[in-house]
C-alpha cells in the first residue's frame, strides 16, 4: 500500500481562499494554531509507526475521539449545574459499549480517565441496558 499523502498547512490556506472566493463568508483564520493541529493530527506516530496504519483505522479514530469529546463536554457543562441541585448524587458518563471498549483502550481515553476521575456506565445502545458501571456504585 503507497504511504498516504496529507495536505500542508499551504494547502490548506488555499483551500480555504478557494472555498471564501467560491461561497462567500468571512476573511481570515481565527487560530492558525488549531489547523496546525488538525493538520499534525493524521501524521501521529510512537516508535516509527503511524497510530493510523491505514485511512479507515484513522477515520474510526477521529469518530471515537468526536463522540467522546461531545460526551465529556456535556456531562463538564452540566457538572456543576447538577452539583448544586443535588450535591450527593454520583453523577456518571454514560457511553456505549463500543466506545468504552475501544476509546479507553488508548492513551488519550485512558488520560481522561485518570485527569476528570470519572465515574462510567457502560450501556448496549441496542438491547438498551446497563452492562458495567465503573466504579460499581
């Protein structure tokens, strides 16, 4: 299989003049900083290998980190909302199976893990259970 190619940080300017010239909307970059890293992203590797050996491997990547990113946003926006109704309550993160076993199996979920010490309950989105609670309330 030929090594993937991946855009510069040129090329993703041009694009993106192309697309104000073709569709309108405002001039400018908000933060170069954030398309350098989404740009660095897809190239990730440890000990000379690509964390993402093929494009399916890395586009599976990216939706566990999107689903995860939303779902830990949620659950920090309304912490502190739901602290303060119910100050004993444990509160959870709910994921789906798919996501606990494969997104805390890396380094980036096991991070979160640890940083946020979060309380997990683990449910089949299809026969609509409950199948672990991490810690055991």
């Amino acid at each position: 299989m030929n090594e993937p190619l991946f855009l510069t940080l040129d090329e993703v300017l041009q694009l993106h003049a192309e697309s104000l010239e073709h569709f309108g909307g405002d001039e400018g970059i908000r933060d170069i900083g954030l398309i350098e890293s989404a740009i660095a992203t897809p190239r990730q590797g440890f000990g000379g290998q690509s964390l993402h050996p093929s494009p399916p491997s890395l586009c599976a990547w990216r939706f566990r980190v999107h689903d995860l990113e939303e779902a830990l946003g949620q659950y920090l926006l309304y912490l502190p909302f739901l602290r303060g109704q119910e100050p004993d309550r444990r509160l959870y993160l709910a994921i789906p199976r798919e996501a606990a076993q494969s997104m805390f199996e890396e380094p980036i979920g096991r991070g979160v893990l640890a940083e946020y010490n979060l309380r997990l309950l683990v449910f089949d989105p299809f026969k609509e259970v409950v199948v672990q609670w991490m810690p055991i309330p």
